[in-house]
C-alpha cells in the first residue's frame, strides 16, 4: 500500500506591508522546502523499504544543546531515566562525509536533506523500537518543520491502520524535545577546556604509549571558532527549537553548574507525564482520578502498554473498575489527604477477578499512588443447623488496600 504524499503549500503573502511580506515569503520559503525534503525523503523510504516493513519508535527523546553543555554526559542518564536501551543516535556520527565534516570543524551546518533522511533511516532500526535518543536534530527551521512533519504523518498511519491487525506496526508517537542551555561565556569556556584536556590525554597516549587517542574536535581549539559555533546554536537551533514548545514535550534544562546539580534538573522535567502520553482513549476513562505530585517510572513503558490494552481490548471492564475505583476507593483516600496513606478493606465480589485487581493496582500506579495488596481469608458464624444444632460456618474473603501517596503538610503556628 502506497501512502499518500503531503501536498506542498502555496507561499502567499497577501497584501502586507514590504517588510511584513518579506518576512512572510522568507518563512513560506522555509515551509515549502522543509515540505519538498520530507515528501522526497518518504517517498524514497517507502520504495526503499516498503510500508509494511516501516516502524518508528513509540518515544524518541531529541536532545539539543549549546556547545559543551554536556549532551553526551548526560545522554546516559536520560536513558535510564526514560528506561531506554537502545544506543543513541548521534547525529554527528551519521555524517561522515568529507565535505559534512568539513562544515562541522568549520562550526557550520550539514544540508537539511542529507541530515533528515539520515536521522529518519537511523530511527527505523528495530534495536529503537521503544524509544531512542537522538542528539543533534533538529537544528534549523527547515528540520523542525520536517519534525513536525514526521510526526504528523506517524499520526495519520497510526488512524488510518487503528482497529487492523497493523494497529501494533504504529504507536502513537511520543516526540520529547530536550535542550540543553548555558550561556556563551561558559559555552566557550568548556569547549576550549575540552579541547586542552583531549590533547593532555593524546600527550600521555603517545609518551607511554598505554591508551587510545581521541579525537580533538577543531572547535576545541579556537576560541573564535568556539564563539561561532555557540553563536550559530543561538541564532539558527534555538530559535527555531522555541517553535516546538506548543507541539511536542519541550524541556528546556539550565546545564550550569555540577553533573549532579543538572541530573536532578533533568529529573524534575522528564518527571513522567502520563495525562500527555496515553491513548487520548484510555486517559478520558481514567482522567477523573486525581494525578499524585510523584509517579515512580519503574516499568514505566510496561504500565502504559498495559493500560492501553485494558482500554482498547476489555474496555467495559476497565471502565466498570475505574468507577469502581473512583465510588469506592476515592472518597476514603481523600479524607486521608494529610496523612498520605489508606487503608481500605472490601469484599466486593469484582474482585475476585484477577483482571480488576491489575488494573486497579495499574490505574493507582498511573496516577502516582504506591500500592499494595493482599486478601485474607476468615470464616464466620453463618447460621446454627435446625436438626443437629451445629453452629455452620461460612467462607469469607476480604481484600486489603495499603494506598501511599504524597501527604500534604500543615503548617503549625510557634
């Protein structure tokens, strides 16, 4: 099956004003051949590969950043963090042509076309199918238009093949951007210090001969390419970044200061944020239980798969044990509130189904409340026989909830 290919825009800049239409024109310019890049790069993809073999990643991280703000010390923090496994990819590291090479030493950029159809190859290897980073792109407005692009057209595969037994080759895609920023003094500073360290190590490699040499980026070594290079990172891949803030997941990280100091940063922005990230299905039947401040992300990427198949495949059961949760269970934690934990003790005959008690656990989990279970078993005084006077005896099950969640904190008074 052939995909459609996305028409290409008129540019038209009515009748404004001649500074007002220049600008006009320079942005539809920008439109048009981000639209000509991306519509030639799918076009290739599919006769090259074929759409029944195309599958992108659920979740691709695109790490961005000034020069020497620490995007490949903090690449393997963010995978863990996101329960990523599959190696990044560097943008850098796809473009090995002696003229890409020669702009990038020059602190320049790499033509669009080559760049996109690089990083969108790169995406479809199946070690990324659950999420990858990509560090360096998008790093000019025609990249980020092709994104958004990029995006678009996943979302429309994901509708067009909903409900067929292709609905698994596209899953709602989930774009997070990540920049990282410091500002031109320390930029500067850091490139010229790795550059003096890279060479110091090649120094000791060569005398002792133990070691490896690694590469001394040209950058490294001026500071007026250095400049240049945070300046074209300002100027051109920032600003045109800013224009994803209303699209996708933006994460802007301020990387001043210690390894540690930008980890707990990088922490608190990529704090797991399941209202955006599930089917828009499955957050419509569970959006009326209240999101904790916290979520742990252990297994994270599991519990969000295991949500959307409650919904998509025992959608009335799952819909029965959310308004069981929120009839139940709800009216009891809030009175709780202060305290952050509940305990709550029933006998409803729902959950004896082992399907309800998973989910139930999984919605809690969704929503940021730690969760333990247990059922425990007593036997009662049921009636006393009529003929043999013998007290009967009944089976009893009750289900025990230990519910934890962020307390809330009074302020008491000297």
């Amino acid at each position: 099956m052939s995909y459609p290919v996305t028409p290409v825009p008129e540019a038209n800049p009515g009748a404004a004003e001649a500074s007002a239409a220049a600008g006009v024109k320079s942005l539809d310019l920008e439109v048009k051949d981000a639209y000509l890049i991306f519509n030639s790069v799918w076009q290739s993809l599919e006769a090259e590969v074929g759409l029944e073999r195309i599958r992108f990643p659920k979740e691709v991280i695109w790490l961005n950043g000034a020069p020497g703000a620490g995007k490949g010390t903090q690449t393997e923090f963010i995978m863990q963090f996101r329960g990523l496994t599959a190696p990044p990819v560097l943008v850098s590291s796809l473009l090995q042509s002696p003229e890409a090479r020669e702009l990038i030493d020059s602190g320049m950029m790499v033509g669009d076309r080559e760049v996109t159809a690089l990083v969108i190859r790169a995406l479809l290897r199946p070690e990324n199918a659950s999420g990858v980073v990509v560090d360096g792109y998008p790093r000019t407005k025609v990249q980020v238009i092709c994104l958004k692009l990029l995006h678009e057209k996943l979302l429309l595969l994901r509708s067009t093949y909903r409900g067929t037994d292709r609905e698994g080759q596209f899953p709602k895609p989930m774009f997070h951007i990540v920049v990282l920023f410091i500002d031109e003094a320390e930029s500067v500073r850091r490139q010229i210090l790795r550059g003096e360290r890279a060479q110091q190590h090649n120094r000791e490699v060569d005398a002792s001969g133990v070691g490896r040499r690694i590469e001394v980026r040209a950058t490294d070594l001026s500071r007026r390419t250095a400049r240049n290079r945070y300046r074209t990172f300002k100027e051109v891949t920032y600003e045109s970044l800013t224009s994803l803030r209303e699209v996708f997941f933006y994460h802007y990280i301020n990387a001043h200061g210690s390894i540690g100091e930008v980890q707990r940063r990088i922490e608190d922005e990529l704090r797991y944020q399941s209202s955006l990230e599930l089917d828009q299905r499955t957050h419509d039947v569970i959006g009326r239980i209240p999101i904790a401040q916290s979520l742990g992300v252990h297994a994270r990427q599991d519990l969000v798969r295991r949500l959307d198949a409650y919904c998509l495949e025992e959608p009335e059961l799952f819909a029965q044990t959310v308004a069981f949760i929120e009839d139940k269970f709800l009216p009891i934690i809030v009175t709780h509130a202060i305290s952050g934990k509940a305990y709550i003790n029933s006998e409803h005959p729902m959950l004896e189904d082992h399907r309800v008690l998973a989910m139930i656990i999984d919605v809690f989990s969704e929503r940021g409340y730690h969760t333990v279970v247990d059922v425990r078993k007593y036997t009662e005084p049921a009636r006393v026989n009529p003929e043999t006077f013998e007290i009967e005896l009944r089976a009893k099950k009750v289900w025990r909830f230990i519910i934890s969640f962020p307390g809330s904190e009074i302020r008491r008074g000297s």
